[in-house]
C-alpha cells in the first residue's frame, strides 16, 4: 500500500492508524509511507511509521528532497521494488476504514489472468 503525503499533519496520524486497522493478513501487507512534506509533518510522521515496525508491520518510510511529480512522483518513487502483485494507493483525503481488503486480491488475480 502507497501513502503519498505532502505537510498533512493533521490527517497522517489518523491515516496510519487506520492503515493499521485494514482486516488484511499483516505478514502480507507492506506499507510504504512517501512523504514529501517540508514541515513538521516529517517527523510526525517518522514517529508513526516507527510505531507502526514496532508492532510488526513492514513499513517503509521513504522521503524525497525534491517534489518532482507531486504526489505522482512520490508514487513513481515507490515503485521501484516490483516484487508486490497489488498496490494499492490512497491520497490522504482518502481515510481507509476498517474493512475487509482480503477478498480484492483474487478480484486482481482474475483480471491479470485474462490480460
């Protein structure tokens, strides 16, 4: 799962928190959290990130210095580990709730089979 952020300070923590909460197997979710933010975002951020490997997530954080893309870049920037079969991306408007993610692999596995 992509998390492209930019000086969102009021919504990462919720974000993260309800990333967390997905009714998804945890060994098979991996979060990478992009954050381009030059305000005190980054190290809110950083903290979460943090307590989110701390109780057992694969959680990356990565930060660019520059914008290039905005947040599509951010994206771009993410991508370069080709190992994951379904990527899922939110814009931080866009809070996850807790639901079940469980059942959208296999609607992915049927359109990569016909493809």
């Amino acid at each position: 799962m992509q998390l492209p952020l930019f000086n969102e300070i009021y919504v990462v923590e919720r974000l993260l928190k309800s990333v967390s909460e997905l009714d998804y197997p945890r060994e098979r979710l991996q979060i990478q959290v992009l954050d381009d933010s030059t305000d005190e975002t980054r190290q809110l951020t950083a903290s979460c990130a943090q307590s989110l490997a701390e109780r057992g997530f694969d959680v990356e954080l990565i930060h660019r210095t520059d914008r290039v893309g905005y947040k599509a870049g951010a994206l771009e920037a993410g991508s370069g580990d080709r190992s994951r079969r379904i990527s899922f991306a939110f814009s931080t408007p866009t809070l996850c709730r807790s639901q079940r993610c469980s059942d959208r692999p296999s609607t992915f596995s049927r359109i990569r089979k016909s493809a």
